[in-house]
C-alpha cells in the first residue's frame, strides 16, 4: 500500500470510567454511529482496541485521507452522539498523531 504524504493517522488513548470501557463502544456499535464514522468521505480505517494490560484503557485508531476529511468528521451531526457517551463513559482522552519516516 502506497502511503500518501497527505494521509492522517491519528490515535486517541481513552481512560474510561471504572467498567465503562465496553459500554462506551456497544454504545458506538449498537447506535449505528460506528458504521456512518467508516462510511464518511476519506475515513480508510476507524478501530477501537482495547488493552490487555488496563481493563480501563481504550485506545482509537483513525486513518483518514487527508486532515481536511478529519476535520469534517469532527463537524458530523453523529458526533454529538460520541460526544455524549464520551461525557458518561469516559474520564480523559488524551490525543496523538503517528508521523510517518520516509
């Protein structure tokens, strides 16, 4: 796979909320919310992986054409439900971009 120079990884590391964790994705999955994140325009991957170490931790990997398509994701109305279950079932995020070596 070629990877272009104007592609997004982004990572986003979740402590959710003591025995939260699963809740918050069924909430993602079981609300469609999941399946219209991957169908928007740019999205090429949008996973969630849970640790083996920490049964609180989450952590997101979104991969987007370009950081335009990212920024748009952020403004969908189905955002504002994430947004909603990150309130109830989450204590803090915190945000990371993978930068890619020639």
């Amino acid at each position: 796979e070629v990877f272009s120079m104007e592609e997004l990884i982004l990572y986003v590391k979740y402590q959710a909320k003591p025995g939260c964790r699963e809740t918050f994705v069924r909430q993602i999955v079981e609300k469609g919310i999941l399946t219209l994140i991957r169908q928007e325009p740019g999205c090429l991957a949008y996973d969630y992986y849970f640790s083996a170490q920490d049964e609180n931790e989450l952590l997101l990997i979104e991969r987007w054409e370009s950081a335009a398509h990212q920024r748009a994701h952020m403004d969908q109305p189905h955002m504002d439900a994430v947004r909603a279950a990150k309130a109830q079932y989450i204590d803090s995020t915190e945000l990371g971009k993978f930068r890619l070596e020639d």
